[in-house]
C-alpha cells in the first residue's frame, strides 16, 4: 500500500515578523500543525526570503516534534512501556 502526505507551508509577514505554518494532510495523516517564527533584526536589510525559510524550518521542526510525540503514544498504546523515540 503507497501513502501521500502533504505539507502545506503558509506564510503570515508584517515590517518585522514571518510566521509560517505548517500543516500535514493526507489519508492517515495525522492532521498535525506546526507553527514557526523568524524576526528581523531592525538593523538588518529587509530580505522576505530569509524570513520565509527561518519560519518554514522553525515550522516543520515543530510538525516533526509532533509526529515523534504522536507516533511515541501509538508504540506505547503496543508495548505499554514507555517509547524512547528521537530524530
């Protein structure tokens, strides 16, 4: 059997902050939602792209977090011990 999931990445951007989110969907995907910020030093040149990929990669490492936390709970529901799972 072949599974798809997809992370859909949506930007949120003021003079000084990027916000991104990251939600996961797909058949069996767990619905998760990561979320991520990167602040722009006010002494720094505004550069919209350097904003974006902090959020984006503060956002997925909160999704992935996530899926360790909740694939951990699915091996415990198993074995009934605790799950030492890491990335």
């Amino acid at each position: 059997m072949q599974n798809h999931w997809i992370v859909d990445l949506t930007f949120d951007e003021d003079e000084s902050r990027t916000t991104c989110t990251a939600a996961l969907s797909g058949f069996s995907a767990p619905g998760a939602r990561g979320t991520g910020t990167a602040r722009r030093n006010p002494a720094d040149e505004a550069d919209s792209t350097v904003g974006e990929e902090l959020a984006a990669a503060r956002a997925c490492d909160d999704l992935a977090r996530q899926l360790i936390g909740h694939a951990a709970r699915g091996v415990e529901s198993h074995t009934h011990t605790p799950a030492q799972l890491s990335f």
